[in-house]
C-alpha cells in the first residue's frame, strides 16, 4: 500500500496549506492531495485543479412514519446524543445532532423509523498536473465534518502516494482526517502560542500511536523555543521555511512560495524525499536526528 502523510497543525494559520501545497509541486510522481480540511478548503488556491466531477455527500438520518408511531419513546432512550424528543404530539428529530448510527430504528418495536440521505456537503476530484486532487466543502451550517471527511479519504485512488491537508487543531476532524496514516508532519511557528498548539498536536499524535515531524515555518530567532520541546519530546525537525515577506507577498497572490521563490525547492525537495523515501518514521517519544 502506498504512503500516506498528513500535514497538520494545532491550530490555523501556521502554513500547513502552503507545506502541503510545495511539497505537491517538487514531487515528480503521481500522488494524490487531498485537502480535508473541509470547513475551510484553500488548497485549490494554489493546486489550480482541472475538476472533473462533483457530487453531493450524505449520511443517513432517521425519519417517522407516524401511522406506525405510538410515541413509545424507545427511541428516545436510545440515542445518546439528544436527536430525538417524544412529545405529546409525536417525535421531534434534530438532524443536526445525529450521528447516522442506526440505534434508534434498531430499537423501535413499531417499525416506525426509517433511513432518508441529508446533504452535508460536495466533494470534488480534479488533476492537477499529474496528481490526482480531491477536496470537500462541509454545508454552511453543518455541525459535523467527519463523515465528509472520510468520504474525501475513500476517494483517494490506492495506487500512488497520498499527501492530507488535515484540519487545524486537535478534535474530532483531526483525527478522522490522519487515521491510519504512516506519518505526519506537524507545521509551527516559533511563538509562544505557536509552541503551546504544537504540543497539543504532538501530544494528540501520540495518543494516536503516529509516527511524527516537526516543521517551522517563519523560522528565525526565536526557534529555540520549538527546537527545545522537539529535543524535549524526540521529534525529528524536518525542516525550517525562513521568515521572509515575499513568501507571504506570493501567497496573498495565489502563488506557490517554491515558484515564486525558486530557492526554496531544495529545501521543500529534500523534505519530500526523506518524507517519501528516506527517512524511516520515528514515533513520537523516540530519539530523532533533528535537521
């Protein structure tokens, strides 16, 4: 099975977007890219992707066929998470709350429930050069973009390596995005709340029993205070993109800093190739040869 990576981060804006968008630029192979950070999908700003199909994701929700309902209220004792309220004058489904997973038709003596398909949003597959993109686009409103998430992970083809642009922070579409993948590679910046989202991140990683790096993007002077917790924690420190504002001028203008910057391609070449190829993953709490 080919490699999966994920580029995550504790929290937005650390530049994992453009991590995963360079990187996708200086493979030479065919991969797949997928942007599962479905609530805010960006990625398409930089991957120019040639979309060619488009199609609606559902869950499954319950519905009532009230001639079979007794207002038994079996139902309602079987979901815990509040989707359904038995009044006097029948069942009140809050679709937003379910979680699709069947217990309340299960559970109906009657017969009553039923399954219909709810939107929650769109997903999308494209090429972009030679690389196969797929993104999704949670329905404003929606509450929950794992399902969506996952839809996007199952699109993804078996037959070359896959790059996830995860969701920032540490819950539920974080770890519904880098499940099961052979590594992630974790976006910084060095600040104090730049050094306290990573270790929530780290620590969500390990939780997860995933093999780990570290990048720092804007590196400068302060990187000690990211550089000490990887030593700290023994995780390997990929690499550092340097603070520098034609970096930030190209993104603002939809480019790719490793064109713009021409410079910057060793540097996003190399880390491709030890993420790819060479380096072997280190899980996190093991001793790693920082860069």
């Amino acid at each position: 099975m080919s490699k999966t990576i994920a580029v995550a981060s504790g929290k937005g804006g650390t530049g994992k977007t453009t991590v995963t968008a360079c990187l996708a630029a200086v493979i030479d192979e065919p991969i797949a890219v997928l942007d599962c950070d479905v609530e805010e999908p960006n990625l398409h700003l930089f991957l120019n992707a040639d979309w060619q199909s488009a199609q609606p994701v559902t869950v499954p929700v319950p519905v009532v066929d009230e001639t079979r309902c007794t207002y038994c209220g079996n139902c309602r004792l079987a979901c815990r998470f509040n989707a359904i309220a038995v009044l006097p004058t029948g069942p009140l489904l809050f679709p937003g709350l379910c979680h699709s997973c069947g217990g309340c038709i299960l559970a109906c003596p009657y017969e009553a429930l039923s399954e219909a398909a709810r939107p929650i949003g769109e997903l999308r597959t494209g090429r972009w050069r030679e690389h196969v993109v797929i993104d999704g686009r949670l329905e404003v409103g929606e509450a929950k973009s794992p399902p969506l998430i996952e839809a996007v992970r199952q699109a993804a083809p078996d037959d070359r390596p896959v790059i996830i642009d995860a969701p920032p922070g540490t819950s539920c579409p974080l770890v519904a995005a880098v499940r099961d993948v052979d590594y992630v590679v974790l976006v910084t910046e060095p600040t104090p709340l730049g050094r306290h989202d990573l270790e929530l991140a780290a620590s969500a990683v390990r939780e997860m029993g995933h093999a780990a790096g570290v990048v720092i993007n804007r590196s400068g002077d302060n990187d000690e205070l990211i550089t000490s917790f990887c030593t700290e924690q023994g995780l390997p420190l990929l690499a550092r993109i340097p603070f520098d504002r034609r970096i930030a001028a190209a993104y603002a203008q939809g480019q790719l800093p490793v064109e713009a910057l021409p410079e910057l391609r060793p540097l996003f070449a190399s880390l491709a190739q030890r993420l790819l190829a060479d380096a072997a993953p280190h899980p996190v709490g093991a001793t790693g040869e920082n860069a």
